[in-house]
C-alpha cells in the first residue's frame, strides 16, 4: 500500500483564485457605470420688453394683448388658456380653439 503523493493536490489554491476572480467580478460591477448625458433642459423662453414684439422690415408688431382696462402699453401676460393684465388683474379668456 503506497500512497501517491498526487493525491495531495490541493483544489484550496484553486478555489482562492476562483474565489478572488469573482470579488474582481463584484468589484467592477459596483464600479459607476458611465454617466448617462442628462436630459437636455428645454430653453426657457427669453424675458424682457423685446419679446413682446416682433419687427417685420419696418413694422412692429406686439405678441401680446394689451389690457383693456389700462390701455395701450400694458401687455397681459400670456397664460395658456388666458390673458391677464399685472397692473389691474384684468383677465380675459383666449377664444376657444378648434
Ligand atoms: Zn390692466
């Protein structure tokens, strides 16, 4: 009865490098995935006088009402469904689309 030292083959080492394979594995799982590009935010409309009007050659015109109420050179505010006036609170409904 003579035992070959063959038997002595040690799986431990094999199974250390497996288990060192999958913690590389976990580790570059967990690493951040690369940044998805944000949503490009949409362009908020431009504030000030100008954008009331519009300039056509040699003519201006205004792109908003102006309110009944106070007279020419108060604009009222675009709100959908609606103008309202600032100064007074004068609102006046869109006619109805369609
Ligand atoms: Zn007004």
């Amino acid at each position: 009865m003579s035992k070959k030292p063959s038997e002595k083959e040690t799986p431990t080492k094999e199974k250390a490098v497996e288990e060192v394979k999958e913690e590389k594995e976990v580790e570059k799982s967990v690493e951040k995935p690369a940044k998805a590009e944000k949503p490009q935010k949409k362009k908020k409309e431009e504030k000030g006088i100008f954008s009331l009007y519009k300039i056509e050659s040699d003519k201006v015109t205004r792109l908003r009402p102006t309110c009944e109420r106070c007279g020419p050179g108060y604009f009222m505010a675009n709100h959908g469904n609606r103008y309202t006036c600032g100064h007074c609170g004068f609102t006046r409904y869109k006619p109805a689309e369609k």
